[in-house]
C-alpha cells in the first residue's frame, strides 16, 4: 500500500515530528538568500521556476525564477519518514542525503538516500507526484538497499538517467566498489533479473597506493561517489566525485568525468583510460581561494543552457558549503570545461 507524505503547513506539526526523532527543526519561515547554504544539490524546472532538492531534514527544497535569488522553504519534502526506511536502515531517522529528481512520462520521480555515516546498510527510496509545488508526495517504497556483509557497493547518491530508447536507469554508488548503474522497470524499480554493474572506481583494483580515508574506519579508500550522468552530443558523460566530503575546510572534494556512447558504458576519460580503472578526466576543484573543495554535482540542459551545480566548502564561510553554479562550454572535440556563470 503506498502512504502519502504530506508537508504540512502548521508548523507546529512538523516540528514536533522532527523533535521526536531527535533532531533539530527546520526554519519557521521562509527566507530568500543568494548564497543558499546546501548540501548535494539538484534541480529541476517547473511553471517558470527552478527547484533545488537538496540533503536535509526530509529533504531540503527552494525555489527561484531566475537561479540567483533562492527561497529557502520551511516545508520539507518529507514530513514523516516511512517506516520501511528505519526498518531497513538501522540507526536512520529522518535526515535525508543526496536526492534526485526527474520528469518522465508526465510525473515527478524523486529518488533519496537512507543511511548512517561511513556504513554500507543503505537504501534509496522512491517518492512520485504530478508536480513538484503540489505539497503532497507518493511513497513509491525503495528501489534498492545494500547490506553490510552482503553487498560490496553502497546504495546512496542516486541519479535517475533515460537512454535514447526512453528506457530508464539508476547510477549510484559510494565508496567500496565504486560507482553503480543498473536498469529501471517502468515503475522506477530494479527491471526484473537485472544486477547491479560497476561503471567506475577512484582506483583500480590493481592499485595500492591509495590515500588513506581520514573520515571513516568502515568504507575503505575507493574514495568515488554521487554519480551523475548528462547525455551531450550523442554521448553520455558520467561526472563523478572524487576524494573526501564533509569535512569543512579540509574536505578535499573534486570532479571528475568520462564520456559513453552507451549509458552502460565504458565511460572513458579524455586520455582514453576506463573510469572502472580509475580514470576520470578533472573538470573543477577547490581553488583554495574562494573553495577549499566542491563536489557532488548535477549537470543540465535546461532553458537554453547547458549548466553545472554542486555545493562548494566556501573559504568566506569558514569551510561552510554553498551552492556553486557554473556555465558549461563545450571544446572542439567535446568535453565540458566550466565557466562562470
């Protein structure tokens, strides 16, 4: 049975939703910013507006008309948890990672990351809706979990993807073997008999002189993860972040990219190596300047314009992470170099 997870507009609801899970509640209010504050951003666009989804307290969302003013909205996406995430992710309760967001065949698919810092027992849900400004959203259950002991990838970072034969796909993946992609039914479920594939790693396999992880005993040092694919040009380019998250001014975040003809792959970088072997071509890091690191991006044909986001450790805001956006120009042979915006 599906449940409808609503935003509610009596505040007091939601927060004390959120106050009996433990956590700290969301903004009372509205408030608009130019520098929103955001973590694994998304976007979308609908009715002249631009949304962002982002990682957040049942997943954080705002809106713009033009991308340079944000409303940061009070409502979360998700106001109650289902109770199939904490059931199938020990020690998870309401703060969401990593969504994605796409429109196929007349609906909203929204994907998000259930998980606890480090560990593998993951999942990735599923929520649907007919527009992205209706309050109401559909739990469509999970698409995929990983289990520690079972699975040597990690079920978070999701990004929706549809070939050229309108047949969707979901990239995700995590550290331990890297980078996931597998073929959707038409319900944005796993199609019937299909596994999981790797399509790229921070190192290969055969490589030993890894950087050690300074952030966690448990997921190893193939330090790849928040795939996300953008079809350009009759190719598919797989970006990827490379290195380490989450850790203020000394994050060490990065990204990388590899192009496919096929959305299965292999994705190669501009240097010829396979991204399952560790290749990957450099398109931004931090300049030490502005950005200490910036990662975990999407990238959009959108209006007119081809554009990249992600969130970047700002050097103003003392290693606080804001939302970074950049124009793509495309070179000659065709590989993405960021501009400003």
């Amino acid at each position: 049975m599906k449940r409808y997870l609503t935003i509610v507009v009596v505040l007091l609801v939601s927060t004390t939703i959120f106050a009996q899970q433990g956590r700290r509640h969301f903004p009372r209010e509205a408030f608009q910013t130019d520098t929103p504050m955001v973590h694994d951003p998304v976007m979308a666009y609908e009715d002249s507006t631009y949304h962002i989804f982002a990682t957040g307290l049942g997943i954080q969302h705002m809106t713009s008309k033009d991308r340079k003013t944000w409303t940061v909205l009070p409502q979360p996406v998700m106001t109650v948890m289902p109770e199939w995430t904490r059931d199938s992710v020990p020690g998870f309760t309401c703060h969401v990672w990593a969504p994605d967001v796409i429109k196929w065949h007349g609906r909203w698919w929204l994907a998000y990351s259930c998980s606890t810092f480090g560990k593998n027992g993951s999942a990735i849900g599923l929520l649907s809706n007919h527009s992205l400004s209706f309050p109401v959203w559909t739990d469509e259950g999970c698409i995929v979990t990983s289990r520690e002991g079972r699975d040597n990838w990690n079920a978070i970072d999701p990004n929706f993807v549809i070939d050229d034969d309108d047949q969707p796909w979901l990239v995700w993946g995590s550290f331990w073997d890297g980078i996931q992609l597998v073929r959707l039914d038409t319900t944005m479920h796993v199609a019937k008999g299909e596994k999981p594939r790797t399509i790229a790693r921070r190192y290969s396999p055969k490589n030993n002189n890894r950087m050690a992880n300074p952030t966690s005993k448990y997921a190893g040092t193939n330090a790849i993860e928040a795939p996300f694919i953008m079809k350009h040009g009759g190719w598919y380019y797989l970006f990827v972040a490379w290195d380490y998250c989450c850790m203020g001014s000394k994050s060490t975040y990065r990204v990388a990219v590899g192009r496919s003809k096929t959305v299965d792959g292999p994705y190669l970088d501009r240097a010829g190596e396979n991204m399952r072997e560790g290749g990957g071509t450099l398109v931004i890091e931090g300049d030490k300047q502005q950005f200490e690191a910036i990662g975990h991006c999407a990238a959009y044909h959108m209006n007119g314009e081809d554009f990249y986001i992600s969130h970047g450790y700002s050097v103003a805001h003392k290693g606080a992470a804001i939302l970074v956006q950049r124009k793509i120009e495309w070179t000659p042979d065709g590989w993405p170099e960021l501009t400003a915006d």
